[in-house]
C-alpha cells in the first residue's frame, strides 16, 4: 500500500503491521529531528525564495521608475559604476563659442 509522507511528501510503502505512524513514512518514524530540520530547511528556502522574486520585481519597478525620473531630470545612468551622470544637451546655444 503506497502512502504519501505527511511530513517529507516522500511516497512509501505501508506495511502493515509495522509500528509507526500510518501517514509518516518510516524514515521519518526513525528519525523525526532530520525530517523537522529539512523541513525547516525547506520552509526557510521558500520563504527565502519567495523575498528574492518579489524584491527582484520590486527592484525592476524600482528600477523603471528611478530611468523614467531620471530621463525627465536629464540625467542619465552609467550601468557599470551603478552611477549618475548628467547628459549634457547638445545645443548650439550651451556649446562653448570661439571668441571671434
Ligand atoms: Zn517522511
């Protein structure tokens, strides 16, 4: 008989008769402080998981919004020193002139 884990997930085979849990497979039975460490392991994992897509999605609308603000103020990003720098318009009338 094939049970699934209430604890690892992990399918095992049931034999009867045997002591222990019926929805615990028997390495967990045997050994229930590693299942709780994977677990919280896993758990911790996820979670971490879970933080990094949402700050990653966070810090790419973060991201948009800082290029859009800054294309308004003229500025523009210097992707590889993660810097600013100011575009200087190129307009005649700011060219340095030639005293004539
Ligand atoms: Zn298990």
């Amino acid at each position: 008989m094939i049970k699934t884990c209430s604890k690892c997930g992990a399918e095992f085979d049931l034999l009867s008769g045997k002591p222990g849990f019926a929805t615990v497979c028997p390495s967990c039975t045997q050994n229930p402080e590693e299942t709780a460490r994977r677990a919280a392991v896993r758990e911790r994992e996820r979670k971490a998981w879970i933080k990094a897509t949402k700050d990653t999605e966070r810090g790419r609308e973060k991201e948009i919004q800082d290029d859009e603000w800054l294309a308004i103020l003229g500025l523009v990003k210097v992707p590889s020193s993660n810097r600013f720098t100011v575009s200087v318009p190129m307009e005649s009338d700011s060219r340095p002139r030639k005293a004539s």
